[in-house]
C-alpha cells in the first residue's frame, strides 16, 4: 500500500513570516500538531504544537515568526513509499506525522493515524469475526495448506497474515467471519493445525 495513496491531500501550511500565535491558532481550529512551512508550494520547514509550547516558555525577546522555530532538516516520504516505509519512520523516530514531497513540491502528509487506518483496513477487523493464531513450519507450502483448508470452511476468511514466529516458524493470523472461534479451531486442528490457544502465553497469577 502506497502513501500516496493514505496520504492527507488537504494541507494546512503556513509561511515561514507568519506568527506563532498564528500558527498555534491553526493547530487549534484544525486540530492537528503538526504545520509544514512552505514557500509556495516548496516545503522549507515543520513546526509542531511541542515546539509552540516550548517558546512560550522562553523569556522576551524569544523568537516570534514560524520560521524561527521550525525544523528545518525534516524527514520526508515520497507518495511512492509504502505504509511500511511510514511506519518504520514514525515508530522508530518517534514522529507524529511525515510530509510527503514530490520532485521538491508538498502533496501530502501521513500521520500516525493514517497509518493505523491502513492497518485496520488490511487487517478487516470491523464487523463481526474472531482472530485466530495458527503456528505453521517456516514452508511457504504449510502457508498454501493453510489456505486451501480455509477455502473448505464454512466461513469467510477476511484477512490472513503471516508473520515470523522465532527462527523456523510462521505464525498466521486469521481473521473469518464468524463468533464460532471453537468451531473453526477445532476443525483445524483435525487437519494437522496447531492453533494457539491464550494458554500458550499468559496464565493467571
């Protein structure tokens, strides 16, 4: 999935002169945290509402436009990039929101939130159905068994992600549409499945 394609398109930007009492009153009304400086069309900067707060700290003669305060070194993805690509970034450098550039020109910005409604999004989780663990060996083959043995449930299978499980397995998370999580574990565990059970990780103290 592409940031260009989660990506908000609807920017709320500020010039490097304007005021920080300007740029504190967006963030308000727009209830974001986070302004892209532009010239233009052109990205020179961010200003978040961490950095307003931290100049009225500051004693007189602190600095009062936009331009003085805002991050100029900033990190950017390209409308190429991939909600992957966002996420490392965000978690690793703890970032609120990435702008997004093309050729030198701001299109969009990605927030966390952004990336968390692509998440929900692949993993289908509204409506009703359960989640299942299924531990496979680390054999793309175990994975094509897998599947077609869901394909012979009576169930819908929403979304399937595998995942790295230690050093030679597979976890496969399993969301279907259906309440009847007993039902459909036991009908894989006859075809061979282990399917983890909350017993495998956690027991009352």
């Amino acid at each position: 999935m592409f940031v260009g394609r989660r990506m908000k398109r609807d920017l709320v930007t500020v010039p490097p002169g304007a005021a920080l009492e300007e740029a504190a009153r967006l963030l308000k009304a727009h209830r974001i945290h986070h302004l892209p400086v532009v010239d233009g069309e052109r990205l020179l900067g961010i200003v978040t509402d961490t950095d307003l707060r931290n100049e009225t700290l500051r004693a007189a003669g602190a600095p009062r436009t936009v331009g003085e305060v805002m991050t100029r070194d900033v990190v950017t993805l390209s409308p190429g990039d991939t909600i992957d690509d966002a996420m490392l970034i965000l978690s690793r450098q703890r970032f609120g929101a990435l702008p997004v550039v093309d050729g030198g020109r701001l299109v969009g910005i990605v927030a966390k939130a952004d990336v968390l409604a692509a998440l929900l999004e692949t993993l289908d989780i509204e409506g009703i159905g359960v989640r299942l663990e299924v531990i496979l060996p680390r054999e793309m083959g175990e994975g094509t068994r897998l599947a077609a043995a869901l394909g012979e449930l009576p169930v819908d299978v929403r979304s399937l992600v595998l995942a790295p499980h230690g050093a030679d397995q597979y976890a496969a998370f399993v969301r279907v549409g259906t309440i009847d999580a007993a039902g459909v574990r036991e009908r894989l565990r006859g075809k061979g499945f282990t399917v983890a059970d909350l017993s495998d990780f956690y027991e009352p103290g």
